[in-house]
C-alpha cells in the first residue's frame, strides 16, 4: 500500500503520522510572555539535534485557524523556554495543561502543579519534574505558512535539573527512575516496561 499524503486532509495525515512514529517523548514546555506571565503546554514532536552543542527540537504546530500558540510566540518574543520531561505518574496533569483555559490562565496551577526556579532563563519548571532542560532559542525553522504548519523551534541547551538519584554513574540517567511517558497516537501511551539490550 502505498498513501500520497499530499492528497489526505490536514487531520488524516496527522493520525497517520502519529500513529507511525511511536513511541515519542513529551515536550512540557514551559515559558513566559512580555509581561511575565506563565504558561505551560505539551508537545510529542520533539527530539534531540546534537551533544556539541546541545540542541533539541520541538515542532509547535500553528492552529488550524491559522494563529500561533502561545508557545510559539512566548519564545520568539523572550528567547527562552524549559523543556520538562513527562513521568507516567504525571499524564493526568499534563493532559489537563492541553486544555484549552482562559487566556492568562496559569495552567501549572490550574493542574494542581508548582513552580520551581530555573538558573540561567526567566521561565520556570515545574517542580514535579524528573528532569528538566533550560534553553535558549538558536532558531525557528518555520516549515510552511497557514493552518497546521510546523514550526520546528530549535534550543540550545543551557542547563540541565535532574531530581535527586536520576544519575545512575557520572554520564548517564536511571531510565527506570526517570519513568518516561510515551506518546502514541490519540489518547494512547506507553511506559517502558521491556528493555533489550544488545551484546
């Protein structure tokens, strides 16, 4: 079989390619706007670019109505933004900060989630995150115009939070502990139960 998704509507080809490209991890990215105010969303397309130097990618897709996300535009104005990683035991709070609130909502707490302070950007992580990354935007690559166009926004890596007793030696994180949650496609998740490791 073979599909042109050229040819499919905009929603179609989205279930299509996030029922494809699975399992992926959460984005909650955290940012402020000009005036200070907070604002927390998820996103599932998003991965890392490169260790030298340490970028990672987050793709904010516009509405269909064709306006941006308070995300997207949080970070063009500021600069900055945290990518804080999702836990199994946090699904339920992060689906609610995808809801659609009340402009100047504060989702975080409307989540029933806290602030924690962050070094090196203005905004905040969440606190009940295992781990966290604080980033400078290097560039938004805006991949097309109008509803549904990606925007994939590319940070550099400034600092990383980890919880206590994440770092399993000196370079690499307990997976176990860490307890990603990951994105399949619709309301479906996964937790990483099975682990195969190669000789």
């Amino acid at each position: 079989m073979e599909i042109d998704l050229t040819k499919l509507e905009a929603r179609h080809a989205h279930d299509l390619l996030t029922s494809l490209l699975i399992p992926r991890p959460i984005a909650w990215v955290s940012t402020v706007n000009s005036s200070g105010q907070s604002n927390i969303a998820p996103f599932s397309f998003f991965t890392g670019v490169s260790w030298t130097p340490p970028v990672l990618a987050v793709s904010v897709v516009t509405r269909p109505d064709g306006t941006f996300k308070d995300t997207l535009i949080n970070i063009r104005d500021t600069g900055e933004f945290v990518v804080n990683l999702v836990s199994v035991d946090m699904r339920e709070s992060m689906e609610q900060t995808a809801r659609a609130l009340p402009h100047g909502t504060d989702e975080a707490e409307a989540a029933g989630l806290h602030w924690a302070p962050t070094r090196n950007v203005k905004p905040q992580r969440i606190a009940e995150a295992r781990a966290a990354f604080e980033c400078t935007l290097a560039r938004i690559v805006s991949v097309d115009t109008g509803p549904d166009a990606g925007n994939l926004v590319l940070g550099r890596i400034q600092a990383v939070y980890l919880q206590a007793g994440l770092l399993a030696n000196e370079k690499e994180v307990d997976w176990q502990a860490l307890d990603p949650l990951g994105r399949l496609s619709g309301k479906r998740y996964c937790a990483i139960n099975e682990v195969i490791e190669s000789n």
